[in-house]
C-alpha cells in the first residue's frame, strides 16, 4: 500500500479582485475514486481540512495499486462561489519500490 500526500494552494483572490486569506476558507474537502469507477463514487477522505496557511493539505495512507483521480473543493466562508472550485489529478501507484535505473543496450 502506498501514501498520497496532497496539497492545495488556495486561492489568494477572489473573482472581484478582492484579496483572499485563510481565513476566508471554510473548509477544503479533498475526495478521490479510482479513475474507471462512475462518478457517483468520489468518496470524501476524511473531515474537511481547515487551512491556517495559504496552503491545504491531507495524506492519505493505505491507498491501492491503480489510477487515482483526486479533487478538492475549497469552501468560501461567506457561501459563495467565489472561493469555490475543484481540480483533479491522477496518479498511478505502484506497490513496488527500488530497482531501475532501465538500461538498454544492442547486441549482435
């Protein structure tokens, strides 16, 4: 099983301009699904994350071999979309480590 470490930096301004903090943030809610699963199974990784710095972040432990999507949804404190959207990531994990480098070589 292998560890994922997420980061999101938050936004540091709003639609209008406006300057962004921390302290607008409600909370950042990180989820994940295998890529080939429906949509219908994002599952959410734990409670939401509230940031203290311009940064949000969350490890998950445990994760299966396969390709991972992953999203995070920052909510505004004031309800609004402003400080709202999400992004997504793939990731492969492998359950093997060491080896490598490859090499190739032509032989008669």
């Amino acid at each position: 099983m292998a560890k994922v470490q997420l980061s999101l930096p938050l936004p540091d301004k709003r639609t209008d301009g406006l300057a962004a903090t921390p302290a607008d943030v409600a909370g950042v809610t990180f989820e994940s699904k295998l890529k080939s699963a429906p949509a219908s199974a994002w599952a959410k990784l734990g409670p939401d994350v509230v940031p203290t710095t311009m940064v949000a972040s969350l490890t998950q432990n445990n994760v299966a071999s396969g390709i991972w999507s992953y999203r995070a949804t920052v909510h505004d404190k004031l309800g609004g979309a402003d400080l709202v959207f999400a992004a997504e990531l793939d990731i492969g994990v492998a359950n093997l480590t060491g080896g490598g480098p490859l090499s190739a070589a032509v032989v008669p």
